[in-house]
C-alpha cells in the first residue's frame, strides 16, 4: 500500500526506495506482482498482464491476487475467456451464485468481455443489492481497494451514466479511488473515457494527488 500511495501522487522517488526493501526482504513473487502494479499506474497496461501471468503459474493455490488482478486487466475477448477460465479451474463456483464471495466486478466484467453480456447484466441486478446492503457505497469493510466494484460492473455492462454516478458519489464522500491512475487505465472504464463527467472525475482526483503530494513534500521528516 505505501508502494501504491507513493506511486498515485508521484512521490517516485520515495517508490524507488520502497521497491528497492521489498526486493531484498519480501518473496520474488511479490516483488514482481509489485513491479506489474507499477507498470499498471503507469499506464503500462500489457506489461503489467504479461508480468502478471508469468508469476501466475508460480504462485500457490492460496494466493489468489495474481488471478484477480489479471481479470481486472483482461478486457479482450480472448484474454477474458482465458483469464475467466483459470478462475472456474480455481473456483468452479465462481459463477454459479450471484452472492458469491468472489469480487463482483471481476464477474460481470469477464462475462461482459467474453461476450455474455445478458448473463453479466443479470448477475449485477441479482447481486448489486445485496452487495450495497453489505457496502456502504460500494466500498468493503474487509479491501478497502474494492472501492469501486460497482462503479467497474456498472461500466462493464453499459450502464454508463450508473457509473459515472457512482465515481462522483464516492468522490463526494472522500474516496480517492486508489489514485486517479487506477481509474485512467482501468479498462473497465474505457466506455466512459470521453465523457466529460469521467474526465471531470480523473481532474479532481489529479488535484487531490497535487495537493497529497504537496504535504508530503512539506513533511518536516
């Protein structure tokens, strides 16, 4: 997370210094799931699949992060079918009920992308209410990072004015959104890359990673 805070208001030095401790005291597996996320804030989208995909096979059956980071990032076609594939080989469950445990997102987003888009608009009208009544504006007690589950199924399934309304809403109630580069190259919100209400959302988040870093750099330490 201090690699992630670092990175979404620029702080890149500071990054550096963070990834260069990891190198030499956390597993190489982590280490270059963390270099995939730092391709991703930059914008390095393929990069970041490709890293990913390469620790994937490495990683144990218990560390489910690298799965579901590649079904954040797989919007095409053949890279959802493959990505949701590995999932159902993982968690045969994963969408047979609509208040599955597993992320919302990443379910309807891969239906969508694999071209089942009547079945991943169904799973979001099953599973959005429940999903709110759990999550206070969509965000999880438990992942703080799931902050905008519903805003990505929302996208996702065409409901565009929906997801603009839920990035504005969280915005409004504080939420950063885990930096304005989450949001920039997340795929699931290439629907809504040209409308000025997403470019309005990714304007104030930039302001509030100008002002973070700002105190940072104030910081007496």
């Amino acid at each position: 997370r201090l690699l992630i805070g670092y990175l979404s208001i620029g702080e890149y030095p500071s990054a550096a210094r963070v990834l260069e401790h990891l190198q030499t005291t956390d597993t190489d597996v982590n280490y270059r799931l963390l270099l995939a996320r730092q391709h991703y804030i930059a914008g390095r989208v393929a990069e970041d699949r490709k890293l990913v995909l390469e620790v994937l096979d490495e990683v144990p059956e218990s560390n489910t992060w690298p799965l579901f980071i590649l079904a954040t990032i797989s919007s095409a076609p053949d890279e959802a079918e493959s990505a949701l594939n590995r999932i159902l080989q993982r968690f045969p469950e994963f969408l047979a009920d609509p208040q599955s445990r597993h992320p919302l997102d990443n379910r309807v987003c891969l239906l969508a992308w694999t071209g089942q888009l009547d079945r991943a608009r169904a799973v979001l009208v099953q599973a959005e209410p429940q999903w709110r009544r759990r999550n206070a504006f969509s965000v999880s007690a438990i992942v703080a990072e799931r902050e905008v589950e519903v805003a990505r199924s929302l996208a996702c399934v065409g409901r565009n004015d929906e997801a603009l309304a839920e990035l504005e809403l969280l915005l409004n109630e504080g939420f950063d959104l885990n930096g304005w580069q989450h949001v920039a190259h997340d795929p699931a919100f290439e629907p809504l890359r040209d409308h000025p209400r997403f470019r309005s959302v990714l304007t104030r988040l930039k302001i509030a990673a100008k002002l973070e870093y700002e105190r940072f750099r104030a910081r007496p330490d």
